[in-house]
C-alpha cells in the first residue's frame, strides 16, 4: 500500500483539502482491518495533520479523536468530518455563494482592504491573485450559516496554494515560476460543488463515525486524558526530522483564514511543534533533557555536532535532534495513559540523514517507546528513498507498539 497521500485523492471528504505530507487512507484503513478495531472503537491520530486517520476512521464507521497544534489543520479536519446538514438549506446558500463569489473574483475592484501581514506575500502569490481570493473572502464571510461557512473557507483554503507560487512537496520546498494569474473563482466553485456532492451522496448513513478534535499539543496530553473515552487503537505520522518548517505547508492558509496575524503568532504556534527544524528551536522547551539518559539518541546528536564542528551552518543539529526525540518521547508517554490496555499504536516513520549522519528514527522511537512502556512488536518497511546528497538509503518504517495487557 503507498504511504503518500496519492491515493487520498477523489476520495469522499479525504481529498477536500491535503498536505503534501499527508499519509494514504488504504494505509488507515489496512491496520484497522489487521488489528481488528471493531465498529464503534475510538481511534486516536496524535499528530493529525489533514485528517487522515480520523477521517478514514470515522468512514469506517469508527470515532476518531484528532490532536493537532496547527490550528487551521485541526480546522480543516473538523470540517472534513462533519457529516450532517440541512441539504436544503446547504444547496441554497452554497448555490447563492458559488454565483457571488464567482462573480467577485471575476472583478476584483471593490475596496478589499490589505492582504495577509504575512511575510513577503507577494513572492508567494501575486498581488492580481489576492485581489481575488479577497474578494471570494468577502463573499464567504457573508454567508450567515457557521457550517455552511466554514465548508466554503475549506474550499477557498484549497484554491489558495495551487493559485499560488508555492511549490510543495513531501519533504522540500520552494517557489516555480511566478504565477501571474489564477481562475481563482472558478476552483472555488468546482471544490465546494465536489464537497457538496460528497456530502449529498454521504447523506443519512448511519454508521458514519464521530471525530473529536483537540487543537492542542500531543507533548502534553496527561492533562487531557482523563477527559475523554480510553483509546482502542492510536495511529499516527509524526513530523519527519527533516529540518523544515512545518508552518511553511499551510502558510497561506493560516494567514488568509485569520488563524495567525503576524509573525509572532506564527511564532508561538512553532514553538508548541514538535521540533524537526534547526530555524524553529527554542532553548527554554525542556525536551531535551527528557532524553538524556538514551545512549542511542546521544550518539547520534555527538555524531551530529562532531561532524559539523567548526562549520557555518548545521552547528546546532545535535540540538535538533535530541529536542526531537525528547518531543516524541512526551508524546508516547500521553498516548500509553491514554490507551486501552492491549492496545495497539502505529507509527509512520521515516529515518533521515543530515551531512552524511545518519539518524535512525524508527529504531531510535521504538528505544524510546520501550522506555515509556509499550511493547515494541515490529519495524516493517514500508518503502526506502534513496538520498540524493548522501547515498544513504533512508527507510520510511511502520513502528508497531502495543501497550502490555
Ligand atoms: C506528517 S504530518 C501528519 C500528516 C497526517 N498523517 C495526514 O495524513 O495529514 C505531522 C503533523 O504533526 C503536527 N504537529 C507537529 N508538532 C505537533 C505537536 N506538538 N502537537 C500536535 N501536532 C503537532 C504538524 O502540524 C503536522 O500537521
């Protein structure tokens, strides 16, 4: 099974809106097979990203439970897993918001107002492009019904990085050729006629499943737990330690939905992220010290500052690295209380390789796991990519942990 998000695409709900990271929904939908999680059960995605696994599990006729930090992937989660509408009333108000905000698009003019204080906006997206998507903003923002608004901020959420200059990828990137122009109106007419569909043809089954979402941090969920129903089966992408800003995906997003305002907001959502990279650290976020009495995760962060030792840049991925596994060492620890006795945790990881070092994540968490109480059943290979700079060939493995009866 791919374990991209290839797959995800013209899916029900799934394909609304996606991040280059996400993981396949067959990839969800195996393990619920394979580990035997009845109808009903809870399933738990620490790191939910896009929604994947709740949305899947909640397909499936299971109840997710999301935590994610970004407050508008929790967002768009949330709106991806809402089932239920008046389809009257939804087919007038998206009918009347298609024709406005087509309409609007096609002649920006009015006073609009400022775009985004995000920073250099306008190598990103073109100032003729802005005019657009603030003005199908406006016309969205008008619709009354919160629901039916929010599915229409979603379907403008999706137009906004392909009208961009944004290149995307899994683990990189960048901007393409300046795009100028965007038919901008009419992609937001085809996703919300799409999520329409999907919500018509969906419509009335019973056996849809609940999602819950906590837009908070998965290194702290001891305090939560006692909150919500224990968890019978937990699966999750964590980021990868690949040395990128994370907040880069949905960096448009955030900034034209009004999730973050300026860059110190952007900065307070970075610094409650699970550190993967060496611009986005924070002396005063303790995780380090979590891990270091782990042989495995000192000897890789000693190989990290011996080999760029006396260099301009790459100084302080030892750092990095030992903030990582201390972050993903709180995170098991919240997940185990959280989970059924029994109960088993996946985990889609992928080892990386920084100035020739290698970094062995999969087996460097299953050391920690071990340490926060689970059994650790298995590392199976799920695909290598091969690096271009180093040669190293980089695994991306399912770890599997079951919490001890
Ligand atoms: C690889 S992505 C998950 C993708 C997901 N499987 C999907 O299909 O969309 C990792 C996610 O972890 C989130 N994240 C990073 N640090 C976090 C933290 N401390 N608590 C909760 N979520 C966090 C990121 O915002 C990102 O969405």
């Amino acid at each position: 099974v791919s374990t991209t998000a290839g797959p995800n695409q013209n899916r029900p709900f799934l394909d609304w809106y996606l991040i280059p990271e996400a993981y396949s929904a067959p990839l969800v939908e195996q393990a619920l097979a394979r580990f035997a999680v009845p109808p009903g059960a809870v399933v738990l995605d620490p790191f939910a990203g896009s929604g994947t696994t709740p949305v899947t599990a909640a397909l499936q006729g299971r109840a997710g439970l999301a935590v994610e930090v970004n407050p508008f992937l929790a967002f768009a989660t949330r709106v991806k897993s809402t089932f239920t509408y008046d389809l009257a009333a939804l087919r007038r108000d998206l009918e009347e918001v298609r024709r406005r905000a087509e309409r609007a698009a096609a002649n920006p003019n009015g006073a609009l107002g400022e775009g985004p204080a995000m920073p250099r906006l306008t190598r990103w997206i073109s100032p003729l492009v802005v005019r657009r998507v603030l003005a199908v903003r406006a016309e969205v923002e008008a619709v009354a019904h919160p629901a039916h608004r929010d599915l229409c901020r979603l379907a403008l959420a999706a137009v906004l990085r392909p009208a961009s200059n944004m290149r995307l990828s899994p683990h990189a990137f960048g901007s393409r050729v300046p795009r100028e122009d965007a038919p901008v109106g009419e992609w937001f007419v085809q996703r919300l006629e799409k999520m329409e569909r999907d919500i018509r043809e969906h419509a009335g089954r019973p056996d849809l499943g609940r999602v819950t979402l906590l837009n908070r941090d998965a290194r702290a969920l001891a305090e939560v737990v006692h909150n919500f129903p224990p968890v019978d089966f937990a699966m999750t992408s964590p980021p990868y330690l690949n040395n990128l800003d994370y907040t880069m995906q949905t960096r448009l997003e955030l900034f034209f939905l009004g999730f973050v305002r300026s860059m110190s907001e952007l900065r307070a959502l970075r610094r409650a992220m699970v550190v993967s990279d060496a611009k986005a650290m924070y002396r005063d976020v303790p995780d380090s010290a979590r891990v270091r009495d782990v042989p495995g995760v000192q000897a890789v962060a000693r190989a990290l500052a011996e080999r760029f030792r006396g260099r301009g840049w790459g100084w302080d991925y030892a750092f990095m690295a030992t903030q990582y596994f201390g972050g993903m060492l709180r995170m098991l620890e919240g997940v185990f209380c959280w989970l059924r006795p029994g109960a088993h945790f996946v985990l889609v990881l992928g080892s990386s390789a920084h100035g020739g070092v290698l970094v062995p994540v999969p087996e460097l968490v299953a050391d920690l796991a071990e340490r926060a109480g689970y059994r650790v059943e298995g590392i199976e290979v799920l695909r290598v990519r091969r690096s271009s700079s180093h040669g190293h060939r980089l695994a991306e493995s399912a770890l599997v942990l079951r919490r001890p009866l």
